[in-house]
C-alpha cells in the first residue's frame, strides 16, 4: 500500500479533490485515512473464523477515523474542529492497535501490516498538526 497518493485522485474516487465542495476532499488526511480504510478492508476480510471481534473492531476503527475527519474539516468553529480531529485521532489509534494485535497473531503479511501501521502513524501526525492548528486559531479569538 502507497504511502504517498497521485496529487488528485484517492485510491476510491475518480474525481479530482478540488470539485467537491467539502472542506475534508481538501484535506490530505483525509485522503490517507481513506487509503488506511481501504487496506484494512482488504486484510480483515481475510481474517480467519475464530477473530470476528477484531476484526469488526478494526474496520469500525478505520472508518470512524475517515468519518471525524470528515466532520471536523466541514464544522465552522475551530474548537468544534479541533474535538473532531482529537476523536480521529483516537480511533486511528485504536487501529493501530488492532494492526499490532493481528500482527501478534500473524493474521496477514507481515509487510501490509507495517504498512498499514505506517499509515496510522502518519495520520496521527498529520491530526496533530491540524490540531494544533485549530487550537491556535481558537486561542487567537477565531470562532
């Protein structure tokens, strides 16, 4: 899985980021965790039986994180902001966590596994930031 995508298009849309109306198409996060959401499909429908708990856990996970961001990059006050893309980041935490448990059980290929555990490192990082970012501008006196 590609840590760095084409400069317009995700890995699940045709259409370039700027022809969407949504702030979150803007975002690059958003497009990292979408690409998160999309390998952690693809592994965890190959989990076997007896790993339906973490599996579910781990897709709940990754598409929560795609959602607050989503919704943090579209609210208006930059507090409101700021909560969404904390929650984001807990919930890529959490799959982080789930990634390190199925690599314990050897529930994939080693190689997509830290690949994707990669991706939610970087989507971490790129939360704090925006974070940041909103914390400031919310102590600046911006609504």
């Amino acid at each position: 899985m590609p840590l760095h995508r084409s400069n317009t298009q995700s890995p699940t849309r045709s259409r370039t980021r700027s022809d969407s109306g949504f702030a979150h198409q803007r975002l690059d996060v958003y497009h990292v965790a979408l690409g998160l959401f999309a390998g952690v499909e693809d592994l965890a429908s190959g989990f076997p039986r007896g790993h339906r708990d973490l599996r579910d856990q781990l897709r709940r996970a990754a598409a929560a994180t795609v959602r607050h961001i989503a919704e943090g990059a579209n609210r208006a006050h930059a507090a409101d902001k700021a909560a969404r893309f904390l929650v984001a980041k807990g919930e890529v935490g959490e799959c982080d966590a789930c990634l390190e448990m199925a690599t314990i059980l050897k529930l994939g290929c080693p190689h997509v596994l830290a690949s994707l555990r990669l991706s939610a490192d970087r989507i971490a990082a790129m939360l704090t930031g925006l974070v940041r970012r909103e914390r400031g501008r919310t102590e600046q006196g911006h609504r």
